[in-house]
C-alpha cells in the first residue's frame, strides 16, 4: 500500500514539472502573448519589440483591432508594459 501511494505521487511530481516546463508564452518585458478565437476557428499571437508595439498601438484605431480582440490585446499590452492606442 505504502508502495501504490509513493509511485501515485512520483506520477503527479513528474505531470507538475511537464506542465510547468512547458508553459507557452506569456506577456511581459515587452512581448505580448495573446490568444484570439473567431467564427472560424481562433490563432495565439505572440509578438516582441516592434512587432509588439505595432499591434498595441493598433488597438481602437481606424483599420486597427476593435471589439472582443481589442480587450484581450488590450490586457496583454498592459501586461507586458507597452502603450496601447
């Protein structure tokens, strides 16, 4: 019984460290990581430097991203320190 209870508790320590390795993308130190779903299907973003800044000051422009993409990029900017607008 001790035996099922340590090997129960090397799997969960090992699925832990896979997830926690494997993390994808995160926004901060001026790169934005944001996942955006549509009527077709959805993409994740992830951008850095200029390409970042682009797409922040983007948000609610004329041509830019509007609406429920707006928001989450607009959260995600602000995460990672960039201006948005």
């Amino acid at each position: 019984m001790i035996g099922g209870v340590l090997g129960l508790l090397a799997v969960a320590a090992a699925v832990l460290l896979i997830s926690l390795a494997s993390a994808g993308h995160r926004s901060g130190h001026g790169c934005i990581s944001v996942g955006l779903a549509s009527s077709t299907g959805g993409v994740q973003l992830y951008r850095c430097g200029a390409p970042a800044r682009a797409l922040c000051s983007s948000v609610d422009q004329p041509g830019g991203t509007s609406g429920a993409a707006a928001r989450s990029i607009r959260a995600q900017c602000r995460k990672a320190g960039l201006p948005v607008g």
